[in-house]
C-alpha cells in the first residue's frame, strides 16, 4: 500500500465497473485524483465514499471523452488541481451491441472508435506535454474480445484493438522521455459486461465456466492491484506490453457463442 503516494493520476470511466476498482485501490496507494466520468452523480458518491479512506486529494469532473475540449478540459484539470499527471488509466467505455457484423451500422463502429479510440489518443496528446517533463505512465485498458475475436462486438473489438496499436506506438515514441505505455486486457465483471450479462444472463455463466480459474476477476481485488503496479515506478523498466489480466482466459481463447435472436 501507498506505493502511488503522490502521485497524480487521471481515470475515465471511473464511476462504477473497473474505473471504480481502480479508484478505490489507488485512493488506498495514496494517489491524488482525478475522477472523470458522464455519470457525475454517481461519480461524486463513489468520491465521497473515498475520501474517507484516501490519503491524496480527490476531485472529480464530468468527461464525455468523445469530445476533444473536455478531455483537454479533464486533464487541464488535473494539472490546475495538482500540477502534473504522473499516470493516465484510460478506461471509459460505453454503449455498444451485442449483434452480428453484417447488422453493425456505421454509427456503433463510430461510436467504439470516439469513446475508446479517440477519447484516450486526445487524452494522450494532452497530458504528454506535462509527462515529458518527467516521465509518466500510460494505462489503456484495451479487451480480450478483440484478441480473441469474440462474436457480436466487432464495434468493441475493433476500437480496443486499434488503443492496443496505439498504445505500442507511444510505448516507441515516448520512451525517450521516460513516458511509458502499456495495455491491460482484463478479464473482469466490469460495467459494460455487466449491461451484455443483463441482457444476455446465460453469458455470466458461460464466461465463468470457460475461464481456467473458473471465475470472471473483480475490478477492485483482482485488476486494480495490476495496474497500481502500472501506475508506480516499480514498473518504470516496462513498456510497450499488453498484460492479460484474466485468470488465464487468453491461454486458449474463449468460446463467445452469444444468442443474437435476443
């Protein structure tokens, strides 16, 4: 614990699902934070719930990061806030279908590439001018839907896959200034997961069973710890990776078999 401590770091889609464990677990490491999320009532209590255990500073923002001025704004913020950013998690997700290729409209392939896409690539761009200064770190949050071709969210695997090719290419670009870059594909009960599982329940239980640890992990218990790891400078010889964090489920891939008649 407080290996973070000082440490500034920015996290979108912070207000429930992976952002939240991610939140919570680095409010516990002692970093100061920026929360940023569309749900800002719901982001504001998840604040509130963590300031009571927090060390660092928590502030909070509403962020549409498929709109280039506020995730300037966001990360403007954070350097009003506390004067740098030492750690990016790009996380925000939202939306999506879970449906066959020839049925995906032009507007949902869009709409992966804006929120996963774009939103963390204007991220990037924004906070790479305070980070060159003195190093940082990256954290995509990218999917083993695209890795393993999982049926029905081509629009999801499509934009994750693309943030892993550019994760790499600022992982190269980047290095010289001690900025490093990294991807995480986690295998977890997060918050888009869950809206698929409400609507598709036989899912949870079919990603349960295929996984070789017989369990999807927790976002707070299982994936945040990596990627505190990420965030802290015990970490500052890696770069350029993608850690499958997901109980071994990128071993053999997953067999994604989802009923589209729903």
């Amino acid at each position: 614990m407080n290996q973070l401590h000082g440490k500034v770091v920015i996290i979108t889609g912070a207000a429930d699902g992976i952002g939240a464990g991610v939140a919570a677990r680095f409010a516990d490491d002692g970093a100061h934070l920026v929360l940023a999320d569309l749900q800002l009532d719901r982001l504001q209590v998840l604040a509130k719930d963590l300031r009571e255990r927090a060390t660092g500073d928590i502030v909070t923002c509403h962020s549409d990061v498929t709109r280039r001025e506020e995730v300037h704004a966001m990360v403007a913020l954070a350097t009003q806030s506390f004067g740098t950013v030492d750690a990016l998690v790009n996380n925000a997700w939202g939306g999506g279908k879970v449906s066959r290729l020839e049925d995906k409209t032009d507007e949902l392939m869009q709409h992966g590439l804006d929120v996963a896409y774009f939103g963390s690539f204007w991220a990037m761009q924004a906070a790479f001018p305070v980070m060159k200064q003195r190093g940082g770190s990256i954290i995509n949050l990218c999917s083993l839907n695209g890795v393993n071709a999982h049926m029905g969210t081509a629009d999801y695997n499509g934009a994750k896959e693309a943030l892993r090719a550019l994760t790499r290419t600022a992982a190269r670009e980047w290095a010289p200034y001690g900025i490093r870059a990294n991807a995480v594909c986690p295998g977890a009960k997060s918050a888009a997961f869950k809206q698929m599982a409400a609507k598709h329940p036989e899912l949870e239980a079919m990603a349960d069973a295929a996984n070789p640890m017989g369990r999807l992990g927790d976002p707070e218990t299982d994936i945040a710890p990596v990627i505190s790891f990420l965030a802290s400078d015990d970490s500052r010889y890696l770069t350029g990776n993608t850690l499958f964090v997901d109980g071994g489920s990128h071993i053999n891939g997953v067999q994604w078999v989802p009923d589209f008649s729903k």
